[in-house]
C-alpha cells in the first residue's frame, strides 16, 4: 500500500501544481475550468424603501389652520385661538376627512394642499362627535385623492405611516406597525373601534393620514388621546379605522349628519359559565346588560340590567362590540326580537331603535 502511495501522489501534486500556474498566470482559462458561481446582489435601500407608497399618499394630505374667537376677557387673551391639524382628500372633487377637534367651533378654516395651493372658503358638511371625525368641503377639481383598497383589513402586525404636519414643521412621515386592533374604551363614545399603532403622533397630526406600505389609507390619526389625557405616551397612538371613517363620511354627503339607533345599553360578553369574557379566544354565550339608561328604549320595552341577551333578531350574540355597532346602524323605528335570559327562563321582548341624540 505505502509503495502504491509513493507511485501515485507524485504525480498528482505535479498536476495540481502546474494546473494552478496555467490558471494563475492565464485568466482567460479560468471561466472554462472554473465553475461560474452567481453570488446574490448586494441589499440597496430599494428592498426597504417606502417611498412609492409615500409618493402615491402624501400629495392627498392637506394642512388645515383654524381660527376661532375666544370668550375669555380680551385682557386674559389674544384676539383669536388658533389650531393646527391635517386633513386627507378623499375624493377628486374636494370632500376631505379630519377630526372634529381640529375644527370644533372654528370661525375660520383655511386648507393648504401639498403643492401650497390655499383654500379660504371651505365648507363644513358635518361632523360626528362620536368618532371625532368632521367632512369638509373645497371648491376643486381633479385633486389628489388618497388611494384606497376596501377590501384590505388591517391586521396586528401590518407596516403603516403616519403622514400629516406636527407641530406645523412641514409635513413628515413617520413609520411604525399596528400594536393592536378594536380598541374601546378609550373615548367616550361606545361607537369606535380604533386602530392602536406607534407610528409617531404629536399635535398637527390629527386628521392625517395612516397608510399601508402600498400606500392605501388604513385610517385618520388622532392626537386628541394624547392631548385629551395630557400623558407622555410613548409607542401608543390611535386612528379611526378607513372603514369606519368611509361610513361616516358616506352618511355626513348624503344627509349632512350621522344617524345612528340607540338602545340605551352597554353589554359585557361572557361565556357559558357567566363569567367574563376578556380575552379574543374564548366562545360568547350571551352579552350581560350593564350601564342601562332609565329613559332608553330597551328599559322602556322590559329589559332589566343584569340580563343576559343571547340573541337579537333571531341571530346568536357572538360578538358584543359587532352587536353594538350594528345595532348603532339599525335605523331608527325598526323593532328588534330581544331574546333574554333572566332568572333562569328565556324571555323574547321587542325593542323599538330610537335615534341617537347628538352631544352638539
């Protein structure tokens, strides 16, 4: 074996050597013997970039400057209170969404577009305060609408950014992802679900625009949480959903206001041994009936605090936030088949919707 070694390896050293002058000193050679390796392309900032979605959304979201006369004592105070905010262009002929607050009780509203044209007579279709969201009006055609995608739903998780004019410096996108979905409790108002995202909201931001990486609207920030709580909240800002926010306005062109059923009730989900349901995970068996309004429909028609409602209009209650929000968007005079559990028997009332009164 060691004899059959020594025969072979001399010569095999010999070849290798002069093979890899014959490559070394003769390029040309080296495609031909050398396999050709194809190594990936470096990462560009193109494989990370936002700025197509940035380029299809920002030219649609607008600065809006309002001036309101105050009532204190003219030696407390300046002539005017002025307030800063943003709107989004939702169609080509002028409608733009914003947050009520950055209009409530305006003497003066001025718009200024992304290209600095500035609008002076701008009307307001209304406005609802249950959503704090408000419908205006300019005298434009051929505008840069916002893009949109209704059937996109906005998941935990998703890219988004923020555009609109903070602190008046210009307008800036600013970039985060949705912390969470359906957020109540956090305005009063039972008739909003929010989107919880921390893309970077700060005054002048209200009523701009939360858009997807495409560059869709995904719903109208808000800073009024912030401002409204006076926290220093860090990663935690909210935005009424497109979806929400395109019902809204839908209702303000066509009837100059939101009309909306009530029942003078809120309800807490519960499973089927009674006890509350707190988490997304856990089956609905029934909504238990709290915060009843002495002087609402539901009292007026039988309902008692306490109640466990298991199905309405022959439909199992599965979800009570879903089950409040369509009963808000039940026209009023329609009545309902209440279908209650109390003291251990079922019970089947009707309920007549009456019309939500407006706080303004």
């Amino acid at each position: 074996m060691l004899k059959l070694l020594k025969f072979i390896l001399p010569p095999l050293f010999t070849g290798l050597g002069i093979a890899f002058l014959v490559v070394l000193f003769s390029p040309s050679l080296r495609s031909t013997l050398l396999p050709d390796m194809n190594l990936p392309a470096a990462i560009s900032s193109e494989h990370m970039s936002f700025a197509d979605a940035v380029q299809k959304a920002a030219p649609s979201v607008v600065t809006i400057f309002s001036e309101s006369i105050s009532n204190q004592p003219r030696y407390k105070r300046q002539n005017t209170v002025q307030a800063l905010g943003s709107g989004v262009i939702m169609t080509q002929d002028g409608y733009i969404l914003t947050n009520y607050h950055v209009i409530k009780n305006a003497d003066l509203i001025i718009v200024t577009l992304a290209d600095g044209r500035r609008f002076y007579d701008v009307q307001v279709i209304g406005f609802d305060t249950q959503t704090d969201l408000a419908l205006l009006k300019i005298s434009a055609e051929h505008l840069p609408k916002i893009p949109v995608n209704d059937k996109f739903k906005p998941r935990v998780g998703d890219v988004v950014l923020a555009i609109g004019n903070p602190l008046n410096l210009g307008q800036t996108i600013t970039q985060g992802i949705i912390s969470a979905t359906g957020k109540q409790n956090l305005i009063d108002s039972p008739y909003s679900s929010l989107l919880q995202m921390d893309a970077a909201i700060n005054v002048g931001n209200s009523g701009g625009a939360l858009v997807n990486s495409r560059g869709d609207l995904v719903g109208i920030t808000s800073a009024q949480f912030k401002t409204h709580e006076n926290l220093d909240i860090q990663g935690i800002f909210f935005a009424v959903p497109y979806s929400i926010a395109k019902d809204v306005m839908d209702k303000l062109i066509k009837h100059g206001r939101v009309v909306r059923g009530y029942l003078g009730f809120s309800g807490t989900g519960i499973d089927s041994t009674g006890k509350d349901v707190s988490d997304n995970f856990t089956p609905v068996a029934g909504m238990r009936i709290s915060q009843l309004d002495p002087f609402g429909p539901a009292w007026k028609a039988g309902i008692r605090e306490t109640d466990i409602v298991v199905k309405i209009g022959g439909i199992a209650v599965a979800n009570p936030q879903q089950v409040l929000e369509k009963l808000a968007n039940t026209e009023p005079g329609k009545e309902l088949e209440f279908e209650v559990y109390r003291n251990g028997k079922i019970l089947k009332i009707m309920v007549t919707v009456a019309e939500l009164e407006d706080e303004q």
